[in-house]
C-alpha cells in the first residue's frame, strides 16, 4: 500500500491543492482499459502509476464530489450540536415521531449508504449497452424494496398507514413471511442500534416505522413516474431502482448546496433507513468498502482523497474498479483527479 | 443418505470458533445458570443476572461475514427463539389474566360503541367465559388454539393513546379490515416442515443431504449436546441424537418431533423482550426501554455457530469460517491491553487489519457500530504525526480479550 493511513493524511495535507482534474475522456479512456485488462491487471493497481499524456505519470485520485464537502464544512463550522438541535425542531414542525428522541442526526452510516451506491452501480453496470457486469446483483435492493412493501401491505390491511404504529404481531408476522421469499430481514433489523437510520423502532408491543424511509419511498415513486414508471403504491423494478436511488442522493446534494442541510440529513438517514437487509458479498466490496473507505476516513480523520491503487489493491476483488468509479463519478458522488507520481513521491519520503 | 461421520476436534488449529462457543458456555453457565442453583433461573430473574459477561462475549463475536455463510443457522435458531417467546407470551396471557390494564381499556371514551354496553366496557380478559370484545359487532378475532382474543388487545397501546397512535375513532374495528390471524404455535419448538419451508427437502436427488441442513443440524446438535435445547419426540420422550445425521433422520421421519429450548432460556427471552409492569416481568406490553437485554444475544450465538459449522461439500467435513477478523481484533486488543487509556494507534489499527487479509474493511467496521449494537467501537482522537492518531477501543471487545486470555485462549 502506497499511503497506508496515517500517512495518508500526511500525503492529502500535501497534494490536497496539487491535483488535476481528469477530463471525462481520460475517465472514458482508463475505465475501458481497466475493463479490458481484467482486474487484476489493470493501470489502476499499478504501485508506480501510469501515463497519462501531457500531464506525464501519475497516479489516480478519488475524493469527494465538491457538494458532500458543504456537509462536514457544517459539522466543523457550526458544531454537531447545533446541527443536531435545527434536525430535531424541524421534526417537531413536521410533527415527526422521531422528534425529540435525542437521537444523534448528524451520525450519518456510511456504510451503509455504500451498500446502495454499490448495489445501484452493479444494476447499472448490468444494465448497460456495453455491460460490464454480468450477473444479476439486484438482492440487495430487490430484498429491501420487498421488505417495506410487505410491511405497507400489513399496515393497509388493518387501515393503518405508515405514520401510525403497527402492532408487533403483524409486523413480525409481515417480515417473517418474507423468509419463505429468501429473505431474512429480522436479524438485521433487529439488531440496527436505536437511531435515525434504524429502520424499525420497537415500542413495546408495537413498532414504528422510520418516517424518513418513507419520504425517500415517496420521492422514489415520484421520481419513477416522472421518468414514466408504474406508480401508486408500488415499487420500481429493481434494476430501475438503483439509479433513482442515486437520483435521490443527488438531489439531497443539490439541496445541501442550497442550504437546506436538514433536509439533506434526512435524506440520507432515509436512503440507510431503507436499506433493511444485507445479502451480497459483492456488493459490500463494491459499495459498503469503497465508500466507507472515502467518507469515514474523511469524517474521523480528515482525509480528502485515496489514492485509486490503494482502495483497488485493498479491495482486491474482481469487478471492473474503473467502470465502478466512472460511474460514481457521473452520479455525483466522488471526483477523479490526477497527481504527479514525483509530488506523491516526495510528500510521503519527507 | 450419506452415512459418513464426522469427528470434531476443538484442539485442533481450526478451532478458532469453537473456543467462541466454549467461551459463551463459560460465561453462560457463570452469570445465568451458577447463581440461581440448584434451581435453573426463572423468567422473574432477570434483574439478578448481569448480562454484561455475555455483552462483552457478543461484542467479541459480532463480526462482519458474507451473510451467505451464516444465514441459515441463523434463521432456523432465531426461528426456535420466536417459537419459545410465542409459547411464553401465550402461557402467560393464559395465566396471569386479568391484565391491569382491563379497567383502563373498559373506561376507554373513544369507542364508536361507547356507552351501548357493547363497547369497550364491554372488554373482558376472562376467556374462559366471554372472550374479550366478541359482543363488539366490529369484533375481528385474533384466534390461536385454544385461545383466541381481540385484535383490540393488540391495539390497547394505541386506544388508549399511549403511544401516540389513533384517537378518536375505533380504527382497529373498521369492518373493511382483512386482519390474519396470528397462529400461535404453542409446542415451543421447531420440526421438519419448519425447516423444510426454508430450505426445501433435506435431501437432493441423488440422496445427499443438502449443505443448509447440515449446517443447521450440526448447530442444533451443539444447542442439544450443551443442553441449550432438546430434541422431543412425537409422544413428548426426549431422545439424544448421536450425531447431526441422527437427529435429521428423527426430525425427518417424526415429523410431530421438535427441537425446543431448554428453560434456562426463558430468563433471556424475559430480558430481551419482557419488562416490569406492575411489579411482575412479562412479555405482554413491556415497554422496551425496560429490557434489561437491548441485544439480541441468540442472533449473535446464531451466527457464531453458523461460522463455526460451514459445509465444506468438496471435502465433507465442517470448515470454521470469519476467522481473520478474530485475529486482527484481537491483535489489536493485544496493543491496547498494554496501554493505559487502552489504545491502538492509527498505523496500528489499519496494519492489523491488512495483515489479516481484511485492510478493506477498517474503515467500514468504524461505521458499524450503527448499523448493530454489538459491534465493537473504535473511537478516533487526533494526535500528531507519526502517530497520527487514536483509536480508544471498546472496553466490551477488551473484557472479551482478557477473558481469553486468562484462559490461554487466543487465536493469533
């Protein structure tokens, strides 16, 4: 590893205003080679970096889409407290059942927004003219979706809706049923620490259901008949429901730009909220792994940017890294950039 | 069937996960069974027991595996916890009636029937004589054999507000509503078609026992061999079966046969689920802030025992699986062990993960934590270069360490 932590901060700190960034024919032109090279053999994994003309050899940097940055420069500027504070009046306005719970609103789970991002780029990569995946890896989405339908299902039988309580029988009896379908949400559920992204809240001899998950449920089902989908009570397809999920993320990151970090806060507690169950290896490595890597190390450490072959070589796994982080790229959600392989050089030898 | 035997060597160098199951034993047996002998503990228990041997315990052993290796043992234990909580939550709406609650809820105002004499102040618990509601002509039934009570019941939080919920109308007693009845399953355990409804049929084509039932039966054998659960046959006998073969061959051609918890349970599934009302433990409306349990420490038995018992199909025998992340944790528990404020540094922490072959997932087992209330934190304080920080590690994941370690137990 080129810049194992803690020196990559060390290295960040250097490069953090030395970077150049790739042009979308650069980014067209490695995604492909990575793919046709195989990913064992690809530029990206190369510890000496590569060429690319006129910028000279290089190595590969990712790092956060400009918008996410407005959300730690928040969290550094006003304080967790404070932020945590405008979440909690704004549920009390909305009249929320989350308000007032002291729950911790500005711990967003990285990780977890990661399993979706993975899961939307393999749906896509699938789905592409040119694949670049190719086996299904839907599950995780797939088994989610049907999890919050099952429940909405229970809940309209017995008149109720989602912002109302359901009583604990019918919920477990809605989500056991979904084993027999292979999929096994109670576990997960049960085990997700009381928080704003826990999907389901036991209250004793009921259990609420996030109300932020079904904001996000809303706006997917919105977003989906815009684009000329089904709507009413039902869910997307799956292999459609990735990229309205990144939708979703972009437009919370528009609206971050344009002040409203409340909004934004929820949106994302929504999106993990939602992802009630964990199934694909593959899918943690792709998502849950990678973007982890680039926002806890940021958030806990303040680490801008990893370089690629470090996060590939870590990673270690045969999807296609390059077709992966293009398409992060055009969904907003990292940078791609350059760095001279002598400025890395140099800032890790001192 | 494939009649070949399999030995079991805990001695062994791939025994990493057994020494776990051994582990949980210990503290089991120490915290849960020692001081309430010679009685076993009782569901009334709970607040005598200190279940935070048994945290540390599920701290150490809640790690992040593909859930492809561990999701059937997990289903089919977790399965037998519901099954024994059913049986408990029925027994004790059966014995412990009237609840207090009846007088609250015959008082209730809202009833669209109020004052009628068939509305709520009509409600009764005595099911022996008139069933709670069935005057009610919106009565739906949640019926379960022999008993059956109203869905109002399951709805009383809600009537009567506390939970914030409907107000104003009787919405539990629409007509329109299509509510299914809850079978309850009062033999406490799982049998075949349990198992079967999950996985299919035991057996493929050619006779061979398919790898999810033999990963499941191998890990309830180690619940029976340990007297964590039995193995009752259809006239109620129990049987010991000799080896995980066995007990398919009884659960298959005996299909009233059950695998149940042993009663030493019953005190856990009143402190996971139950609380205090009225001065009594008890499953029914125990406000969740009162469990004494805000884990589920089956689910984390479950899956060690998943990883403990994975099919090696090439090979036939029993593989132990997730045993990396043991070792980088406790490498890192090692470091920190040495130092007051127990610590691991940040070059510490990432290198003990790559040297286990699982550098990618450091960064993401920061954010776990949220995600599963067992999982061990790591929390990071800034410190200047070289070191370039700290990272304070969860005293659970240390008392699971020095446990261990007082018993020369340690997998790196």
């Amino acid at each position: 590893m080129k810049a194992r932590p803690p020196f990559d901060a060390k290295l960040w700190a250097a490069i953090e205003d030395d970077y150049v960034a790739l042009t979308d024919d650069d980014i067209e032109d490695i995604s492909e080679i990575c793919h046709d090279e195989g990913p064992n053999d690809t530029p990206l994994r190369d510890e000496n970096g590569r060429d690319v003309p006129p910028l000279g050899r290089i190595y590969d940097l990712i790092h956060l889409d400009n918008r996410w940055e407005l959300w730690f420069a928040l969290l550094e500027q006003r304080g967790r407290a404070t932020i945590r504070a405008e979440i909690d009046a704004a549920l009390q306005n909305s009249g929320a059942w989350e308000a007032g719970r002291d729950y911790d609103w500005t711990a967003i789970n990285w990780a977890v927004l990661g399993r979706m991002i993975g899961a939307a780029i393999l749906a896509i990569g699938y789905g592409e003219t040119l694949q670049w995946v190719y086996k299904r890896y839907d599950g995780e989405l797939r088994a989610s979706r049907d999890v919050w339908m099952e429940l909405e299902k229970e809940m309209n039988e017995l008149g109720l809706d989602l912002g109302n309580a359901l009583p604990n029988a019918a919920a477990l009896d809605a989500l056991a049923s979904l084993i027999e379908h292979d999929i096994d949400p109670l576990a997960d559920i049960g085990r997700a620490a009381d928080g704003p992204a826990k999907p389901l809240t036991n209250e004793g001899s009921f259990i609420r259901v996030n109300s932020n998950v079904e904001r996000v449920r809303e706006r997917i089902r919105t977003l989906n008949l815009a684009r000329g989908g089904g709507g009413g009570g039902g869910a997307p397809a799956e292999d459609i429901l990735g990229v309205l999920c990144l939708k979703v993320i972009d437009e919370a990151l528009d609206e971050l730009a344009k002040g409203n970090h409340v909004g934004f806060a929820l949106r994302m507690h929504g999106l993990t909220g939602y992802m009630a169950v964990r199934r694909q290896a593959v899918v943690q490595k792709v998502g849950m792994h990678l973007i982890a890597s680039i926002f806890v190390r940021k958030e806990t450490r303040g680490v801008g940017g990893l370089l690629v072959l470090d996060v590939a070589n870590s990673l270690d796994t045969q999807f296609s890294i390059g077709k992966a982080l293009k398409v992060l790229r055009e969904y907003g959600i990292i940078s791609w950039s350059a760095v001279p392989v002598t400025t890395v050089d140099a800032a890790l030898a001192t | 069937m494939n009649s070949r035997k399999f030995k079991w060597d805990a001695r062994s160098a791939n025994a990493m996960v057994m020494l776990e199951l051994q582990g949980f034993l210990e503290r089991w047996n120490d915290d849960v069974i020692h001081p309430f002998l010679p009685r076993p503990p009782n569901d009334q228990d709970v607040q005598a027991i200190d279940w935070s041997g048994l945290d540390a315990w599920a701290a150490g052993n809640a790690i992040s595996v593909d859930q492809s290796t561990i999701v059937a043992v997990r289903r089919i234990i977790d399965l037998m916890f519901q099954k024994k909580r059913d049986q408990l939550f029925m027994e004790e709406l059966n014995n412990r009636n009237p609840s207090p609650d009846v007088g609250r809820m015959q008082q209730w105002p809202h009833s669209p029937l109020n004052g009628t004499g068939t509305g709520h102040e009509s409600y009764s618990e005595d099911f022996s004589n008139d069933p709670d509601c069935r005057t009610c002509i919106h009565y739906r039934g949640i019926s379960s054999s022999p008993v059956e009570y109203g869905l109002c019941r399951a709805f009383q939080e809600l009537a009567t507000g506390d939970a914030h919920g409907l107000r104003g109308t009787c919405d539990s007693h629409r007509e329109k509503l299509t509510w299914k009845p809850k079978r309850y399953d009062l033999s406490g355990g799982i049998g075949y078609t349990d198992i079967q409804s999950r996985f299919q049929s035991h057996l493929d084509r050619r006779g061979n026992i398919l790898p999810n039932w033999r990963k499941v039966a191998r890990a309830l054998l180690w619940m029976i061999e340990n007297q964590k659960a039995e193995l009752i046959d259809g006239k109620e006998a129990r049987v010991i079966p000799t080896d995980h073969e066995n007990l398919l061959v009884h659960l298959a051609s005996d299909r009233a046969a059950r695998v149940r918890l042993t009663q030493e349970w019953d005190v856990y599934i009143y402190a996971r689920w139950g609380g205090e009302v009225h001065g009594e433990w008890r499953l029914q409306r125990a406000p969740p802030s009162q469990n004494a349990l805000r884990y589920d420490l089956h689910i984390v038995l479950a899956e060690t025992l998943g990883r403990a018992y994975q099919w090696n199909q090439a090979n036939s025998e029993f593989r132990e699986w997730g045993l990396e992340q043991y070792k980088a944790r406790e490498r890192l528990c090692n470091h920190a062990l040495n130092r007051p404020g127990r610590y691991v540094t940040c070059y510490e922490y990432y290198h003990e993960y790559a040297v286990a072959g699982a550098g990618h997932m450091a960064d993401s087992y920061q954010a776990r934590q949220l995600q599963d209330v067992n999982a061990a934190w790591f929390r990071f304080k800034p410190t200047p270069l070289p070191e370039g920080g700290r990272y304070s590690v969860d005293p659970r994941l240390i008392r699971w360490r020095e446990w261990n370690r007082d018993r020369a137990r340690g997998h790196v």
